[in-house]
C-alpha cells in the first residue's frame, strides 16, 4: 500500500514542481560553468573545414533570417561564424529575410567586429556591410546572381552598393565563394537552387531544422552544417574560442538528462502504480 | 550597494533590461497559471513584432526598390501598385475576374521558379543515391563500413518509398516492406523530436541567461 501511494503520487506531481527543477537545473548549470568537450560531428567539422579554407579578401554572404525568438540558437552559431570569417581575413556582407533580422544580425556584427583585434574590421564597410532586408529571397538571390548593384540598390546605412569598399570588384553572386545560411525557417533550399553554381552552402540552422539539413549533405550540396546551440558549441571548439554555445551547452546537456530522468520516472511509476492496482 | 545602483533602471540602457525582463517574466508566468500580465504581454508582442516588420518594408522595400526608381526617371513602376491592387478587387462579385489576372501572373511565375528549384533540389539527390554496396573496379576503394551504410540507407530509402505506394492494395512483400519502411520514418520522426527538445530547450536556457546575466548580473 505504502508502495502505491508514492507511485501514484509521483504520477499526480504538480507540472510546476518539474518547471521549477528544471529552471533552477538551468540557472545551477549557467552560473557555475565547467568546460565540457564536445563530440565534433562531421557536419560541423565540414562548415568548419570550408570557411578555414578561405583566403584573405574572399567573399562570403551570410544569410541571416532569424527573430528574437531563436536568438539564443542563432546568435551563438553567427557571433562563432563571424569571429572565425575574421580570424581568416576574408570580406562578408550579411542580408536578411526577416525583418527582425535585419537590425539583430547587424548589431551582432558590430559586437563582434568591434571587439575583433584585426583592426579592419572596426570600420564599417571596409571588410564587412551589411545589405539590409528584402522580402522575396528567391528574386533577391536571382538578381544579386546577376547583378549585385541593381538587385540591392543601398546597404543598410543608406550607402550605394558600388561605394561600399567591401563590395569592390563584386559585381555578383558569382564574385562571392560561399554563402552561409543561419535559419530557423526553410530558406536553404532556395539558396541551393537559385545560386550562382560557383558558390558554396553552408547551413547553420536550429535544431528543428537540423534534420532538413542531412539529405542535402548526403547529396554534397552542403558543404557542412552547424546544429544549433550544439553546433555553435562545436564550431567555437574547432577555433578554441570560448562564447555563448560554451556557455549554455551545460545547462543544455544537463536539462535533458534531467527530462529523461522525468520520463523513465514518470513512466516506472505509472508502471509500478497500474501493477500495484492489479494486485489489489 | 554598487550592486544596487547599477541594477536599478537609472539608465537608458538599464530600463531596456528591466523592459525585457519585465516581458520574460510576464510570458514565463503561463507556466504557472493563465494571468492578464500573461495575455497583455502577449498581444504587446504580437503587435510590436508586426509594427516592426513594418518599419524595415517600407524603408528597406518600397523605398529602396520602388520610390527611389520611379523618381529617378523609371516611371513604368508606377503602374506596380494599382496592378497589385488589383487584387482586391477579389471582394468584388461583379469585377472579381480583374483579380485573377494579377493572380495568375503570380501562379506563373511562382510555376516557373518552382520547377527550377524542383530540379536543383531533388536532381542531385536522386544522383547520390545510388550508393555502391559491392566493390568493383569503378569503387575499389569502397570500405565494408561505407559498404554497410550504403546498404542500410538503401533499404531505408526503398522501404519508405514503399510505404507511399498508395495506388494500389499493398499486399504480402510489398505489405512487409511498407510497415519497416513505416518504422524507419517513425524512428526518424523520434531524432527530429529530440531536435526539437533540444531547440525549445536552448531558447529557455537563453531566457534564463538573459535573467541572470543581463538582468541580475549574477554571471
């Protein structure tokens, strides 16, 4: 009888005890911070190996298409994507689908540019820009394909795109290297299919996105892929970096043991309370 | 007391936080029960995020690619916002036929993209996946474990795609095959739910650093 009550019980706890535990496992995880290592998994070292073979002055594209309402997915993996753009000396412009984006990815850029040692980068414009925000991404990538000028009249400050010193001898799509697409939304395949065929995909998504990802890495026409917040935290330990995906990979890691345990606990006590039920 | 002073709103920057805070807090708040904070910051939200969206349309959109042109000299874009607008005229019962003339431009042109796209997508795919399972002189090269894998996702690959033969009754090997292929996507459909887990999981993690970094500086 004993047995049964703390079974059934267990079944009746309150959702909100479980919210409880698992906000304070979160916040015990973030303030008291340990290095843990991370599994490279061959997609990231893939993103990893390719914007490592860049060369100093290559152009990238970042595609930044993400809201506030995945920032903590999506900052980390471009703040890491940026920082590693940086370290190899390669140019890059961003452009967003989404309007939030826009002024997000943009204030990103400048954190991380400004706190960069390579002093080129400190000045807006020079290495980097940023396009500002179109609505039609398939129009958007068909005419900056053919030309970049007439497709994105102005960057986000209000600049004429062939005064940007970023931008010169980029007449196209064609003149870049390789785009990156960092998402929560289905944007990838019209980047794989309406790009210049020169130009290399990489894709940094959410993880509900992730498993989107796969049949186009399958097919090499990815070139890599950074799974969220796991990603991020892959990528900064490819580069030896320490920011957000080390920061939050813990309290991660450990708020998902914690739901298993939930699960196999909720499932034993409805298994252990319908036996002891049989019995009686 | 130092701790106090920078804590407090007495800054811009520092009521921006408490803002965001305040915000966090409110639509955290369902989670303990239904509340008015919870709706009002809500409906804030949903309002705020669709004014936003408006700002960089008008400015970075209509400004950039259809004011800027038709003052310097391209008057033809002129006529861009009363042939959009022919759309309402979808409301109309006499003159609702004008709609589907701009209606059908759009489902031609998205046509015509979309088999573009139809093909850069899928083409290689189908290329990559006839995966060799047996060396011979054009894979020499092919390992027992890729040999394996390869093997694995070809049987995956036709036993779903046996499962979405619906034209006619499936029956014995086709049956057998259709229920593994059924199984593969119902264990895959398990991986994109633990992605999904992991996702939902990463935005709380962030909330909760914004709280105690941002907010309480205790990180």
């Amino acid at each position: 009888m004993q047995q049964q009550n703390i079974w059934t019980k267990l079944i009746r706890v309150d959702r909100r005890i479980l919210y409880l535990i698992l906000f304070l496992n979160i916040a015990v995880f973030l303030m008291f911070p340990f290095k843990m290592p991370a599994t490279i998994t061959s997609p990231a070292r893939g993103l990893y190996d390719a914007v490592d073979s860049l060369q100093p002055n290559d152009l990238v594209m970042i595609s930044s298409n993400w809201s506030a309402s995945t920032m903590a997915e999506n900052q980390p993996q471009l703040e890491a994507i940026i920082k590693h753009l940086i370290r190899k000396g390669a140019r890059f412009t961003l452009v967003s689908n989404e309007a939030q984006s826009r002024d997000l990815s943009k204030r990103i850029a400048v954190g991380v540019t400004q706190s960069s040692d390579n002093a080129e980068y400190h000045t807006y414009g020079q290495k980097w820009a940023h396009l500002g925000f179109v609505t039609d991404l398939i129009a958007a990538i068909r005419g900056m394909g053919s030309n970049l000028s007439e497709a994105v009249k102005q960057d986000v400050e209000g600049t004429p795109i062939d005064q940007l010193p970023v931008l010169q001898g980029a007449k196209s799509l064609k003149d870049y290297k390789m785009v990156i697409d960092v998402t929560p939304s289905g944007t990838l395949p019209y980047w794989i299919s309406y790009r210049p065929p020169n130009l290399i995909v990489g894709y940094a998504p959410t993880s509900v996105m992730a498993a989107e990802g796969f049949t186009y890495l399958d097919s090499k026409q990815l070139v890599g892929m950074i799974t969220g917040l796991k990603g991020a935290h892959e990528y900064e330990q490819l580069m030896g970096e320490t920011g957000l995906g080390h920061k939050f990979i813990n309290a991660i890691s450990f708020s998902h043991v914690l739901i298993l345990l939930f699960i196999g606990l909720g499932n034993l006590a409805m298994i252990m309370a319908r036996r002891a039920q049989g019995e009686a | 007391m130092e701790w106090l002073n920078d804590f407090l709103p007495l800054s811009l920057e520092r009521m921006g936080i408490w803002i965001g805070a305040i915000c966090t807090v409110a639509l955290y708040s369902i989670l303990y029960r239904e509340n008015p904070a919870y709706r009002l910051f809500e409906h804030l939200f949903i309002g705020l995020a669709a004014g936003y969206s408006l700002g960089p349309l008008v400015g970075d959109i209509l400004y950039k690619y259809w004011y800027l042109p038709l003052t310097e000299g391209a008057w033809w874009w002129a006529f861009a916002v009363p042939f959009g607008m022919w759309l309402y005229f979808i409301y109309s019962e006499k003159y609702g036929w004008v709609s589907r003339i701009v209606i059908g431009v759009l489902i031609g042109a998205s046509a015509g993209l979309f088999f573009q796209q139809f093909c850069s997508l899928y083409v290689p795919q189908i290329y990559a996946s006839f995966k060799p399972i047996i060396p011979t002189g054009a894979n020499e090269g092919l390992l027992a474990s890729n040999a394996i894998n390869n093997f694995i996702f070809i049987v995956v690959l036709l036993s779903v795609l046996t499962y979405f033969l619906f034209s006619f009754e499936q029956r014995g090997p086709v049956k057998r095959t259709a229920v593994l292929g059924r199984w593969m996507l119902m264990i895959a459909l398990g991986a994109i739910f633990g992605n999904t887990l992991m996702a939902r999981m990463a935005l709380l993690v962030g909330r909760v650093y914004y709280l105690l970094h941002d907010w309480l500086m205790q990180i």
